[in-house]
C-alpha cells in the first residue's frame, strides 16, 4: 500500500486491483488518454509483479516505464 502523500482514487484503485477486489481492473490499467497540465497524454499503467523492467515499444523507440509503486 502506498504511504507518501496524499492518496488518490487511482491509489484506492490500484489497492482493489492489488488485493484482487477491484471490479474493473481494466478502467485503471492498460492505456488511456488523459490531460496533464492542460497537455493531452497516453498513461499505460500495467501491473508485473515479478517484472525486473517494463518497455513500451512503438514503431520509432523503445522506451523503459518508469515504476510509479514500490
């Protein structure tokens, strides 16, 4: 569980995701589109529990994921 600052609906989700009582793990991982300080983004969020690493490969680069949860 996360404990540094303030938790978001994302951290309570992941949690249920976790903990496997998520009923929609699917509305949280994988890709989505979002607005970042007013900037359109793709956030890929994945859970591999036992992954030393994450790459997201396009046709152009390969870039590392960078963990977000201990």
């Amino acid at each position: 569980m996360m404990t540094v600052g303030a938790r978001t609906a994302a951290d309570e989700a992941l949690d249920a995701i976790a903990s496997g009582t998520s009923d929609d793990p699917f509305a949280v991982l994988g890709p989505h589109h979002l607005v970042i300080k007013g900037r359109p983004a793709l956030v890929i969020r994945s859970m591999q529990p036992a992954a030393s690493g994450l790459k997201i490969v396009t046709p152009d680069q390969v870039d590392l994921m960078k963990r977000r949860r201990p």
